[in-house]
C-alpha cells in the first residue's frame, strides 16, 4: 500500500494545502493591499511551481529544456500582455 | 417566411445578385464535373483525406490563390470608387463591406494559408522529416482553416458582409451600430480559422524541435526552418489572444452581456487592446516566414552562404519576442498618457533594430557573389529597397507625438501595404516560383514571371506612393469618397491605374501557371536552380515518403556540401517506412464546424446544438480509434526511386 | 513500433514523446488564453456599472471547497500516474476514479455558485463585471467538464487495453491537463476571490 504514496509527492500535497493556508490569511486578517498582494503572488507563484515540479513532470526527459522554455516564454509573455492592458487601459489615465 | 428573411441580403446590389448567380453556377460546373468525369472517389482519396503535408501544403496554396483573387477584386473597387472625387460607383455601405473583408480576406485567409503552404511544404523536407509531428491534426488545421474561409466568404450573399473595418472596434462592431449578422460572421469565421492555426503552430513547433534528421542541430537548421519555428511561437502564443476576444465578441452580440459595450461598464477600448495584443504578434507571424524565403532565395542565386547566420537566427527569436511588446502603437491617439505611449514607441523602434540586422545580411550575402536575376531573385532583390521604404515610414509612425498627424490616413494605408506586400506578398510568389519545381515537377516560365515581376514592382509604387502624400494632406482611410475641393483627386486616380497594373501582374502569373503547366518540359532534374538545402535532395514531384534513406546533415546547407565538398548525405539501407493512415474524420468534423459556425451567425440554437455534439462525437471517435499507419515496402520504395529517377 | 525501456512507458515510443511535448506546447497556449481572461478580468474588475462588486457577491465557504477539492483531485492523480508507472492497473483505474468524482463535485459547487450569482442579481447581462467573472470562472469550468468526459475515456480505454504504451500516453497527458487545471484555478482562487475578498 506504501508504494502507491511516494513520499515527494504526499509532501507536495502537504505544501500545497499550507500555501493555501498562507494565502487565506489576506482574507481572515486586516492587511494593507500591498502586503496583501504579495502574499497572493508569492502563495500562488510557489504553487504553481510546486505542481509543474512535483506533479508534473516537467524536468524528467530531455526535453527539459523546450518544456521550461516554453512554459517561462508563455508565462513572461502573459505577464506582459496582463501589465500592458493595465498600463493602457487603466493605469495610463490616472 | 420569416424564418428565410434572416438570411436576406440587408443591403443588395446588381453586383451581390450576379455573385450569387456565379457562384450558383460554380458549384453546379463543379459539381457536375466531378460527377461526369467520376472524380468524386479521387477527390475523396487523394485530397479530402489526405494527411500528407505535402498535399495539405499544395490544397493551402489553392485555397490561398482563390483568396488573393477575393482580395484582390475588392481592391481594385476600392481603387475605382476613390479613382475621381464625389464617385458613385459603390456607396457607403458597399464600400465599408469591402475594405473590411479586403482586409480579413487578405490577412487572414490568403496571407496566412500562403505562409502554411509553403511550411507544410517545405519545413519537413528541409529537416529530412518523413511528416509534421501530427499529420492527421494537420489535415483537421487545413480544413478548420478552409472551412473559416468560406462561412467568412458566403457572407456576401447570405445575410450580409461584415462592415466594421477589419479591426471591428467597437461601439462600431455593437449590436447598436452593426445591425447584420455580418461582425457575427466576422466572429464566428475568424475563430474556426483560428482555431487551426493554433493547432498548426503546435504541430511545427514539435515537428522543428522533435523530428530533424541526424546532425541537424538546432544552429544548422536552413534558415527557412528558422523562421518557421519562430512564427509558429508567435502563433501559439497569440492566437489564444484573438480566441478570447471573439469569444467576449460574440457573447456582446448574441448573448447581451457587456464586454465591450459603453453601457454598464463595458470598455470598448479593450477591444481595441486585445485585438492587437493579437493583431501585432500576426504581423510578425506573416512577415517571419518572408524572411526566412528570402534567406533561402538569396543565398541560392547569389551562390554564397547566408551571411550572419546567427545574428540572423537571434534577431528573429528576438523579434519574436519583441512582436509581443508593441501593440499600443497601434492606437497612440486613445489617449493613454504620455509615459504608457513613450514605454511602447521605444519598443517598437527597437524592432527595427532586428530587423536591420537582417537586411544588411542579405545585403553582404550578395556582396561579391555571383547574382542569377531568376524570378525569385528578382522578387528578393525588389523587396529590400521597397520594404526599406515601408520600414523608415514605420519609425515615423512609431513616433507617438507624430502620429496623431499620421493616424488613421492614407499615409498609414501605404506604410503598411510597403510592408506587408514587398514583404510577404513578393515572398510568397518568390517562395512560390522557386518551390515551384519540387512541388509539381516543372517549372514556371522565367520569361513571363520577369513580366509579372516588373508589372508588380512599378505598379505597386505607383499605387500605393501617392497615399504618402494625401495621407499628409489629410486624406483619412476608409472614406468612401472625397470632395474636388480637397485636391485628392489626381494622386488617387494614380493609384486607381496602379491598382490596374497590378491586376495585370497577378493575371501574368496566372497565365503562367496555364502556360508553363500546358508547355513546360517535364524533363528537369530534381535540384533545377542549383540549390542548397535539403529539400532538394529528393526527387521531384517528392514521393509519399520524402526520403527513401533518412538524410544526415553536418552544416545548414548539407545538400550543397553533398554536391560540392562530397559529403555522404545518403547512408544505410532503405528500410521499410512507417507511415499515417489517411482519415476522412478532419474534414468532417470540419464541415460540422462549419455548420456550427453558421448557426451562431444566425443564432440557430437547434442546429448549433446538434453541431456542437456532432464536433464532440468526432473528437471522441478519435480519442477510441486505434490507427497503427502502414508500411511502405523496401521494394515498392525501390521501383519509386527508380521510376522517378528514370523520368 | 519500437519501444524505447529507458524511459517510462509514457514516452516509450517517438510518437508518444511527439504528442507530450506538443501538450506541453499547447499548455503554454493555454496559459496565454487564461493570462488574457486575467488581463480583461483586471481591466474590468471595477466596472461594475448599476450590479454588484466582487466583495458583495463572494462567499468563502464555497470557494474554499472548490478549492480543497481540486488540489486534492490534482495530487490524487499524481499518485495515479505513479501507480500506472508501478505497473498497478487497478490502483491508477481507482485513483483516476476518485479525480473525476472530486472533479464533479468541484463542478457541482461551481454550478451552485453561478445559479446563486444569478439569483442575488449578478448574471451574465448584468455588467462588465459580472460578465468577465462568470466567462473566466465558466472557461475554467468548461475545462473541468471537458476534462471529465475525456477522463472517463481514458479510464475506460485502460481497463480494456491495460497499460500499454498508447493508453499510458494518453493518461499522463490527461494528468498534466489535469495539473495544469490546478493551477489556473490557484490563480482564480488568488486573484479573483481573495485579492476581490481582502
């Protein structure tokens, strides 16, 4: 029965239950939108890496590479497309 | 009856009535034909269900050639409309039909499958692959792609084009503005197309990355390959983009919500954003494989290698990435502030830092070679000084401050068709012409492609050259007409008989396909311009199989060192060759697509319902099926290569 | 077909290392069409026109389920990868079963939740807001249930052909896809719910 939960992977489900903890606390408790948004970002960031490392696989064969590069290219461009249409359909009227 | 009013035109014409008689009388001639030649079993097996890249390359390019003759006749309208002031040929309405759909027609629907004609040709047989990655997503890519064609080309005779500018901004593209179902068409047709693409962009990016024959390292990949792979990331990471706003699109027409609505929060700019968040990356995505064509006629006629092939192969990737960063240029004058604008005319001026790279390699490739002025040649040749053009006029328009002189006039018209034509036009037909002998076995006449050319290149400059100066003088796009009192009317009717020049130059080339396919010789060798990579290496027309012994290449132009330095390019034994079943499955599944598509235009709820399960029943069949492929024999592969050899 | 022991049988054969990077590459597309629903999401937030704010309508319970139950689906079809490569049929068929029944009962809350927004006033036509909410929940969702229809598939597929090479391919892209789910719900949870309830 033992083998079927492979230790990484039950430590995993356990970070990622306590990073969801952390993340609640914006909820449960009085911060300042800054301290608030970092511990989203942070929580959430670490969560999503938590799952591409440890559930999924993504580092195990030799495309390695092509996977990390793709997911980081995708990723660094969405960045840019959410923050663009921030800057030009909000930000750049204030 | 009323159930038939929908599909009425809003907005006929004497010219929609004869379409719809010609077309009529079109699917009647062909269907009749197939029928008395009993062509329909060939048709089904040889090209509807076909999953060779090859073919699925040849049925891009047909579909791309009829959607250049669309585009091409709402040009030459538009052209004759503005030709002299105060003219009546088309009204405000037809004329707002028409540019929207030259646009759409010519970007998306001839630009694009022209582009994916060409890779589906060539990339596998440059990196000795023996298909894409996922030949039978690749057939379901073409027919997505075809069938978002013609639901976005019958809508001229059943319910009305679409009106509202290629870009479809809204409050324009609104329900309250765009009262036909014709932005419906625009949504629905755009997102089926789109939908291939993607799946396209997938399919290349595994077949480069995965599929090379033995040696060919990512850095000595031909630079054709290179621009492939580079546009495909564009794709894949920009269509999802175009995929999301026509979702939020359609569900603003059909379903009442208020996404970009004035009402209720709704916020039409983002339209605007979204849709070139999309629109600039496709740019870049048309213009990436032009580079790469040209990287492959020039080094070939100039006799030379490509100069700078890495800082060609990084200012591509870089372009790639910079593609995605620049998309406010587009609407400088929306009002965003001085800091957002500076933040986005810097980028986009970086781009043509790149891009310069690029035009002074070819430069120092042809720089002492020993220049063939082949068709192809000639096209490459023609494009630097031309697209230079287009380039300087994009600095300037770069220019956030100076661009509220520039916007949305005639002078932004000519920068981007001196872009987008040198640019990707001439590639295609110098990737076209030059291709030409692999794909069918004989080549296009030199002599009547000169003609086309020359007709081309001058008639361009004579179009679109005197939009430089109406534009500065105030001329807006997309007016369907100009007083006398303005001066407009000289420089337009220029361009009205450029535009006539340039309809002979496409009628040349035409003519020379008729011409070189009755009179060509067929008798000509597999590699006919002395060239350089891969897909010459193989015999022309290509066998099912591409290579009957997997290739093994030591530099970027192993075919050229094979013939000259005596690199062995052919080692082993021929084996056995794996290879993919042909499916019906992609192009039905496409058709019910299509039905689906149709149905949302017309808000028929039933029928989309039933397409939408039908799309589903196909997706299901293919996650049961079991498709083991078949074998070539080493003996058949043998009396291939013989037999084609001998002819 | 060669087939390649060095290597789980997931990736045994070139086609099946062809079709996982290809989902890899068709995740990154993915995550550009949820980064675009976050773009407009944030550029409408606030546009809430004569409905109601994020703040009014959220409720932490069912949004706290959902959550639990989907990281849970996710990490119990990891164990169900890891068994396939153990070589434990049954064990992978029973852990692929609990993710689909966790998946519907995350579907099920969700489902919940949209007919609670309609009915206290926040449906589809209601605002921009509203719209981007419930379209970015629904594209989420309508992944979901996609998801579970294709993991029936699946299961069904391996019980009758056991793991081979094929089946086995097809079950770990259907976990990345199911990974991948997770994780733009994390962002959902994150910054559409918390960042809207702080």
């Amino acid at each position: 029965m033992m083998e079927l939960f492979p230790r990484k992977q039950v430590i995993g489900f356990g970070f990622s239950l306590l990073l969801t903890a952390i993340a609640l606390a914006v909820y449960f408790f009085d911060l300042s939108f800054t301290a608030g948004m970092t511990i989203l970002l942070v929580t959430a960031f670490v969560q999503a890496a938590v799952q591409l490392v440890v559930f999924m696989h993504a580092g195990e064969t030799g495309d390695k590479g092509s996977i990390y590069t793709n997911i980081y290219y995708s990723l660094a461009i969405a960045l840019v497309t959410v923050f663009g249409t921030l800057l030009c359909m909000i930000w750049g009227y204030v | 009856m009323e159930f038939f009013e929908r599909f009425a035109i809003p907005h006929p014409s004497a010219p929609i009535y004869a379409s719809m008689v010609a077309i009529g009388l079109t699917v009647i001639a062909i269907v009749a034909g197939l029928t008395y030649f009993k062509k329909w079993g060939y048709l089904w097996r040889e090209w509807l269900t076909t999953v060779d890249h090859k073919r699925i390359g040849i049925m891009y390019l047909i579909s791309a050639l009829l959607m250049l003759f669309r585009g091409g006749v709402d040009a030459i309208m538009m052209r004759s409309q503005t030709a002299i002031p105060e003219n009546t040929l088309l009204d405000a309405q037809h004329y707002n039909e028409v540019f929207t759909t030259h646009g759409i027609v010519m970007i998306i629907f001839m630009a694009m499958p022209f582009i994916y004609a060409l890779m589906n040709f060539v990339v596998p047989l440059q990196i000795g692959a023996r298909d894409v990655a996922f030949p039978r997503l690749n057939a379901l890519s073409f027919w997505l792609f075809f069938m978002g064609a013609m639901l976005f080309n019958i809508s001229f005779v059943i319910g009305g084009s679409p009106d509202a500018g290629w870009t479809a901004y809204f409050p324009l593209a609104g329900n309250e503005f765009s009262t036909s179902v014709g932005t419906n068409y625009y949504a629905l047709a755009l997102q089926i197309a789109g939908l291939g693409t993607l799946m396209s962009g997938i399919n290349f990016i595994v077949t480069i990355l995965k599929m090379r024959a033995p040696g060919i390292t990512l850095m000595k990949m031909p630079m054709f390959t290179w621009s492939a792979l580079t546009a495909n990331v564009i794709v894949v990471f920009a269509f999802p983009v175009l995929t999301v706003a026509l979702i939020m699109m359609t569900m603003d027409r059909l379903f009442g919500t208020h996404f970009f609505a004035t009402t209720n929060g709704g916020m039409d700019m983002l339209w605007a954003n979204l849709f070139w968040v999309w629109g600039h990356p496709e740019v870049y995505i048309l213009i990436l494989p032009a580079f790469g064509v040209y990287s492959e006629v020039i080094s070939t006629f100039a006799r030379r290698n490509l100069y700078g092939y890495k800082s060609m192969v990084a200012s591509m990737v870089g372009i790639s990435f910079l593609s995605f960063l620049v998309w406010t240029h587009h609407f400088f004058t929306m009002g965003q502030g001085a800091l957002t604008n500076s933040i986005f005319s810097v980028t986009t001026m970086a781009i043509a830092i790149p891009t310069g790279i690029k035009i002074f390699n070819w430069l120092f490739t042809m720089w002492k070679g020993k220049i063939e002025f082949t068709v192809p040649m000639l096209y490459a040749v023609g494009f630097i000084p031309i697209f230079t053009i287009g380039g300087v006029t994009g600095v300037m328009l770069a220019m956030a401050s100076a661009d509220y002189q520039y916007h949305n006039t005639m002078f932004l018209v000519a920068h981007f068709h001196y872009t987008i034509i040198p640019g990707v036009v001439f590639a295609m037909i110098a990737g076209l012409t030059y291709w030409w002998p692999k794909m069918f076995g004989f080549m296009l006449n030199e002599r009547i492609g000169k003609w086309a050319f020359w007709f081309i290149a001058i008639s361009f400059n004579v179009t679109f050259f005197p939009m430089f100066f109406t534009g500065l003088d105030g001329q807006a796009r997309r007016m369907y007409t100009y007083s006398e009192a303005t001066g407009f009317g000289p420089l337009n009717m220029l361009s009205f008989i450029g535009a006539l020049g340039l309809a002979v130059g496409f009628a040349l080339i035409a003519y020379n396909v008729y011409y070189s396919t009755r009179y060509a010789s067929r008798n000509i060798s597999a590699d006919p311009w002395d060239a350089r990579t891969l897909e010459w290496a193989t015999q022309s027309p290509v066998p099912a199989y591409n290579f009957a012994i997997t290739p093994q290449a030591n530099s970027s132009e192993a075919f050229w060192d094979a013939k000259k330095k005596g690199h062995e390019l052919f080692k082993g034994e021929v084996q056995k060759i794996h290879m993919p079943s042909n499916s019906g499955v992609p192009f039905i599944m496409s058709c019910i697509f299509f039905i689906w598509g149709f149905s949302f235009v017309f808000s028929l709820w039933i029928p989309a319902i039933l397409a939408t399960i039908g799309i589903f029943i196909c997706m299901a069949q293919r996650s049961f099926e079991r498709d083991p492929g078949y074998y070539i024999s080493v003996k058949e592969i043998k009396e291939t290569e013989s037999k084609l050899r001998g002819a | 077909m060669k087939i390649d022991h060095s290597l789980p049988l997931e990736y045994g054969t070139d086609q099946n290392q062809l079709n996982i990077l290809g989902f890899w590459i068709f995740l990154g597309a993915e995550i550009m069409l949820f980064g675009t629903l976050f773009a407009s999401y944030f550029t409408l937030v606030d546009r809430t026109g004569s409905g109601p704010s994020g703040a009014e309508i959220f409720e932490i319970t069912p949004v706290l389920i959902e959550t639990i139950v989907l990281l849970t689906s996710s990490f119990v079809i990891g164990l169900g990868v890891h068994a396939m490569r153990i070589g434990r049929t049954k064990a992978m068929i029973t852990f692929y079963a609990i993710t689909l029944l966790l998946g519907l009962t995350f579907l099920g809350v969700e489902i919940y939740e949209f007919m609670h927004y309609v009915h206290i006033g926040a449906g589809l036509q209601v605002s921009a807001f509203t719209a981007i909410l419930l379209t970015t929940l629904g594209t989420h969702g309508a992944h979901v249930t996609f998801g579970l229809v294709w993991g029936f598939f699946i299961i069904l597929q391996v019980r009758k052909h056991g793991i081979t090479p094929e089946t086995a391919n097809k079950s770990f892209i259907f976990s990345l896809y199911w990974h991948f789910l997770d994780v733009v719900w994390i962002f959902i949870f994150s910054f559409v719910y918390l960042k809207g309830m702080m």
